[in-house]
C-alpha cells in the first residue's frame, strides 16, 4: 500500500495482551501523517487495544501489505489531536482520545 501524508485507511494493528502476552490484532480506520500512524478510540477503559498499549507501548502496524514495527502513545498535544480527528472523521469527533504510532528504525 503506498501510504499517502494525510490519507486514512483501514489497517491492522498489532498489540501485545497486558494479562496474557500474547499478540491481539484489531482492525481500526487509521491516518497516515508525517511519518507517523494514529488512532482514535472513544473510551480508553473499555478498549482492549488501548489499555494494552499503555501497558506494551511495542506494537506493529500493517497497512495493505506493509507491516511497521511501532513505539505507540497517547496524543497529550491538543493541536496534535485535533488535526487527526479532523482527518479522521467529518464531522470530527472531537471527545476521542488518540494514540499515535512510530515507526522504529530497523536495527
């Protein structure tokens, strides 16, 4: 998939389970941003992928067929946030809570 700055899309993401440790895909409507993946959630708590993230911040990202080993976190920057909801959705849905993804370089 050739990712496009601004461009959102349905990807996977990849987590590491916070009680069992093992891997826990889940399918999310991503943006693709500066180098960078995000995505929102409207409830922490009663999302898995989220909580499991704060607890294993290493994640992956696939998009198409491109797979990106990921350090995730949450967006604590308004303006940051802001502008990925506002790619995101129309209307924006400005309560949501966003976490963004970076690649890792490979090592």
């Amino acid at each position: 998939m050739k990712l496009r700055n601004d461009s959102v899309f349905v990807g996977e993401l990849t987590t590491i389970g916070r009680r069992t440790g093992l891997p826990r895909t889940v399918e999310l409507r991503m943006v693709y941003l500066d180098g960078r993946f995000y995505a929102a959630s409207s409830s922490i708590q009663r999302k898995h992928w989220c909580r499991n993230m704060l607890k294993n911040p290493t994640v992956e990202v696939k998009a198409g067929d491109d797979r990106f080993p990921c350090q995730a976190r949450q967006v604590a920057d308004e303006k940051l946030r802001l502008r990925v909801l506002n790619l995101r959705d129309s209307p924006p849905l400005l309560e949501r809570a966003v976490f963004e993804m970076t690649p890792r370089e490979p090592s």
